[in-house]
C-alpha cells in the first residue's frame, strides 16, 4: 500500500508542476523534446514508431506525429480497451483521430492494430518520471501491459520540471530505455 500511497502523492504533483507550466513554455519545451527524440538513432532507424497522443498538459506529440508520417515511418497511436488492454492502430493521418472512451483522441474501432512485435520505438507519456528511467503513468497500467516483455524501444517524454528522483516502482511497472526532456536525454540502455 506504500506505493500506492507514495505514487498518489507523486501523481498530485506532478499534476500540479505540469498545470504551473506558461502555455508559451509548455510550447516551447515540447519544440525542444521534439527536436532531441528527432535526433536519436532510436527514431531514425524505426521503421515502425508508436507515439501517444498527447493531452493539452504532455509535452505536445501531435507535430511528432505528422513528423513521422511526412519521414515514411508507420505510425501507429494508442486505442484504449477495456482496462488495461491497449492496441497500437497503425494511421495515415491525424484526422483519422475520434475522441475516444477517454477523452483522448484515437482511431476508430475498425482501424486494424498492428502487432507489439512490429514496433521499434515507443514513445510514452508520463506524470512524471526518473533520471534512471522510472516513469509514472496515470494509474490505469495501459502502457505497462502494452509493453511489459515486449522488444521495443521505450523512450518517456516529460518536461524536465517533472523529473523525480523517488519514483517507486513494482513488478508491475516497465522501466523505460530513455527519458527525454527539453533540457537532457537521459540515456539508460537506449
């Protein structure tokens, strides 16, 4: 229950930084994250990226999106069942993208999900998120299902005001290979 406890904790403030976040400095972090995942090796040889779509407090995924499609990447983006399964369905375009179950816009039911198996790069959201690449999601465990065993490339997008250095984790929770930020790329084993 500690954990459970210390991430609630941690949840409400991350939650809060990211609200204190000016819209011009939330726009401009997200321009310098987009440009260092842009850079890694990771994204330039993924033939096949997943990329979350971002809510109005996330580093701002959407111009990484239409990025991807314009480099001839398969994109695939996140469609939410029913808790905590998630399918990675392969776009051609954003305006391909309802709102969803969550409120987070993603594609129609019969768009066809692509195979974990398939994907190179992840790039996943975060409340916040550790140097050593802990991250801390939102609670329902959608991503730590998705990518728990799976060979991919794990990279967390988060603002560097959001980094933790006490994040706790479980079995449950998937460390990730990279976290970026719009000051560093903290580098664990991409």
């Amino acid at each position: 229950m500690w954990h459970g406890n210390k991430k609630a904790g941690l949840r409400s403030r991350g939650r809060e930084a990211a609200e204190q976040l000016t819209a011009e400095g939330r726009a401009a972090a997200s321009r310098a994250i987009r440009e260092a995942v842009l850079a890694l090796p990771a994204y330039q040889a993924a033939r096949t990226v997943f990329i979350y779509v971002s809510m109005p407090q996330e580093p701002d995924t959407l111009p990484l999106i239409d990025r991807a499609l314009r480099d001839g990447k398969r994109v695939c983006v996140p469609r939410c069942g029913e808790k905590p399964r998630m399918d990675a369905v392969l776009i051609r375009s954003r305006a391909e993208l309802r709102p969803g179950a969550l409120g987070i816009p993603e594609p129609p039911g019969s768009a066809p999900a692509a195979a974990p198996s398939e994907i190179e790069l992840a790039l996943v959201p975060c409340v916040a998120a550790g140097r050593d690449g802990s991250r801390l999601g939102r609670g329902a465990g959608y991503y730590d299902a998705f990518l728990a065993g799976q060979d991919i490339k794990k990279v967390c997008l988060c603002f560097e005001g959001l980094l933790a250095d006490d994040i706790p984790m479980t079995e449950a929770d998937v460390l990730m290979d990279a976290v970026v930020t719009e000051r560093a790329v903290y580098a664990i084993s991409l």
